[in-house]
C-alpha cells in the first residue's frame, strides 16, 4: 500500500506521519497482505512551517482475488420437521441439534438424523427469539435475537446451567466454534471471536470478496479450517477465511428450496452442519421438510 500527501497550494511539506488505525506505518509501501479486511482508519500527521496538522479518512482493505463459485450434489436426504423455524443446526455424535426461532415458538431440540424424529425438545421462554447453537466440551451454547443474552445447556441433560452477555454485539445470529473459540455473527458484516472463559467478544473479522463486504451474515459452521455461513434471505453459503475475513468461495444452493416444499425470501436456507468424523456437510432451512447431505462441486 503506497501512501502521499500533496498540499493544495503546493507548500512545502517536511515530513509525514502515516497511522493505520493508531498503529503507526514505518515502511513504505505498506504490506498489506496479511491484515484483516474491511474498514480501517487511516490517519496521516503532516509536518510544515513549523506546523503539523492532522488528517484522517476511512479506507477498506478487500480481498486480493474473487471467490471460487461451488455448485452442488445431492447426496442424500432426510426428513425435518417442516414447522421448524430453524436458526441453528449442529451435527454431533449421530444426532442432529437444532435451536428453532420466534417468539413464542423458539426450541432447542435433539432430532434423530434419520427419520426427523424430535428425540428431546426445550421449550424457550416466550420472550426471546432463539437463535444460532453450538456444541463445546459438552454444552451446548444457544443465542438469542435481540436480548444481548446466551444460554449455556448440560449437553447430557439439555438443561440451562449458565447466560452469558454479548459486550459489544447488539444482536445475535449465527453460533459456531474452532477448538479454542466460539464464533458469533451479529447480522452484519462481522464475525466475533468470543472469549473462551467468559464468551465475551474479543475480536471480530469482516467478510469481503474482492468487491464489496457480505452483510446479514446468519448461520455459521466451522468446516476444514474456515467458516461457512448463509446469508439471510439468501440460498447460498460463504466460505470464510477466519484470519482475514476473505470470502474465499460462494456455493449456490438456490434449487434447494424448491426441492424441501418452500419458496420466498423467509423461509430459505438457514441450517449447516458438518460431520467431520465422516465429511458430511448437512443443510436445511427455515421450515424445509428435507434435510440434505450434500457436496459441493467447484463450477
């Protein structure tokens, strides 16, 4: 990244200053290569007649290539339950963990993959709109919408044992986790990494291709090092880098709907989970009567 100050009337300019949010670029040009995409704060303290003035502006750093298009095959199918409002969706040790949203419908559920069957269901509270899960070291770990809370569940017996609070978030969507971290989308651009002893939100990447940012970022998976995630109202899944926040790939799965008994921008894609003892990538969606084990084919 190549950096210049030119001063309007031409005057003299003995020094600048270059600051790319508040850190201070000694070397120019700039590698950029390896720093977190989306916005960033640029901030240039020029020297002159004995002066200095200070000037800031915005930048956005975006990814250095496009993104792979993937389609997909069928593998197989499975019944689900087409009431299920689904927001999160996990696979994990045969069984199926789903959380299902509205208000005065939202669920954690245990379902058997095979016939759809709601093995075990917990009714959520009528004032708060459940959201993405996941599962780690024997929890489960539940968002909710709008409240800035999370549920943590026993894992063996589904009952609430802890909350916690988003600290910078105002929403909560999607729910995945790495070995060390929980992974949190808020709906927009940004994915959270949330402490692993208190789940406060630590740090967040923001996911670009090379045009522009990704927002209303929903359901997330963490499949063979990167983040997969939906977009709301939309039929397709981003292959995420989690370092960067480069969208590395985009998988169109638009037939899908049609083929689980749905149509509209409501009631789409909005369920991944993988299996990673087999390689089994599972999608769904908000009232979808199928279940899908798919894979994705590079276009």
């Amino acid at each position: 990244m190549s950096l210049e100050v030119v001063e309007k009337n031409q005057n003299k300019i003995d020094s600048v200053q270059y600051f790319l949010n508040g850190q201070e670029l000694k070397d120019l040009p700039a590698d950029i290569s390896q720093m977190k995409l989306g916005k960033q704060a640029l901030t240039a303290t020029v020297y002159f007649d004995g002066e200095k003035k200070i000037l800031t502006n915005t930048v956005y750093f975006m990814a250095a290539h496009p993104p792979l298009i993937y389609n997909y095959e069928i593998v197989k199918e499975f019944p689900h339950d087409q009431l299920a409002f689904t927001q999160g969706f996990e696979y994990h040790d045969g069984y199926i963990y789903e959380s299902t949203g509205q208000y005065g419908q939202s669920s954690l559920r245990k379902v058997e993959l095979e016939t759809g069957k709601v093995l075990e269901k917990v009714i959520v509270d009528k004032q708060y709109f459940a959201e993405g899960l996941t599962i780690k070291n024997d929890k489960i770990y539940q968002l909710t919408w709008q409240k800035g809370i999370g549920f943590v569940y026993d894992l063996a017996t589904l009952k609430v044992i802890d909350t916690f609070k988003y600290n910078q978030s105002k929403e909560g969507w999607g729910l995945t986790h790495n070995n060390d971290q929980l992974i949190k989308s808020d709906g927009t651009e940004r994915i959270w990494f949330l402490d692993s002893n208190d789940l406060s939100e630590k740090s967040f990447i923001e996911a670009y291709t090379d045009q522009r940012k990704a927002e209303k970022l929903n359901e997330l998976e963490f499949v063979k090092g990167k983040i997969y995630a939906n977009i709301w109202q939309q039929n397709s899944i981003l292959i995420i880098d989690p370092e960067k926040g480069a969208i590395e790939g985009i998988a169109n799965l638009k037939g899908l709907q049609n083929e689980a008994g749905q149509q509209g921008d409501d009631n789409v894609l909005n369920g991944i989970a993988y299996d990673e003892a087999n390689d089994r990538l599972f999608v769904t969606g908000k009232k979808w009567n199928k279940v899908f084990e798919i894979k994705l084919v590079k276009k």
